[in-house]
C-alpha cells in the first residue's frame, strides 16, 4: 500500500464521528441499507458523506465493480454499482490509512445517486432532561 498523504499534508482534515440517528439508503423503492451506527465522515474540500456499517448493507442488491481509486488519505477504494445497472452507487476502503481507521467495514455512498435519509436518534436526548415535578416540565 502507498504511503498516506498524511505527512506531507499535516493539517488536512478527514473527520470521522459515529452517529446513533437511524440513516436509511434507499434507491427507487428497495433500501440499500439502515443502520444506528453509521459514520459521519467530513473530509476538508469535500462535502460529508454517511458510511454504513457492511453489516447493515444490503450486499444482496449490489455488485462488485472492477474500478478502483486511491485516496491519500483514506485509502484504495473499491466501487460497488446496483446489481441490475451500470452506475456506481457506493464505494468502501477495505484497508483504510490509520488515521482513518474507522471507516474499516464501512460503504459510503454517492448521495446523487441514491437517497440517505437521516433520522432522529433513539432515544432523541438533545440536552438535559428536565427534573421530574418542575415547572418547566408541566
């Protein structure tokens, strides 16, 4: 594997954050995928992206495609497209950079090309709850 562009690029950001909100990848009407446990990944110069856990992937409505791209800081990636088309839908780094490593196990997908729906977390805790018999939560 080349080098990660980590050291010749120290600022360069690739945030990773796991996320409880239920997100859902829908194409047409079949869900690609549906998790709690996704990964929101902000990458410098680029727009965020939702990785899904592959478990929670359904694997059964995409095929494997033959490119493959590299990163430096993430990583080879390697393309997936719907099983019955041509277009790519989705992309995964099966041997991320360290620095990156959660994404290990996870498929990002091209949110032009499918629909990622996110939803409110369970339980939906947003701040301090309010103490039982206050005023406030009357």
């Amino acid at each position: 594997m080349e080098p990660s562009g980590y050291p010749a690029w120290p600022d360069y950001r690739v945030d990773v954050r796991r996320v409880r909100n239920l997100v859902r990848v829908t194409h047409t009407d079949r869900i690609l995928g549906e998790t709690t446990a996704a990964l929101l990944v902000a990458e410098q110069d680029h727009g965020i992206a939702f990785y899904l856990p592959a478990t929670d992937v359904r694997f059964d409505l995409l095929a494997p495609d033959r490119y493959t791209s590299r990163c430096p800081f993430k990583g080879t990636a390697r393309y997936w497209r719907l099983a019955d088309g041509p277009d790519l839908v989705a992309w995964e780094y099966h041997e991320p950079y360290l620095e990156v490593a959660l994404l290990c196990d996870h498929v990002g997908f091209y949110q032009d090309r499918v629909r990622v729906e996110v939803g409110v977390a369970d339980p939906a805790v947003s701040g301090r709850p309010y103490p039982t018999g206050s005023a406030a939560a009357n």
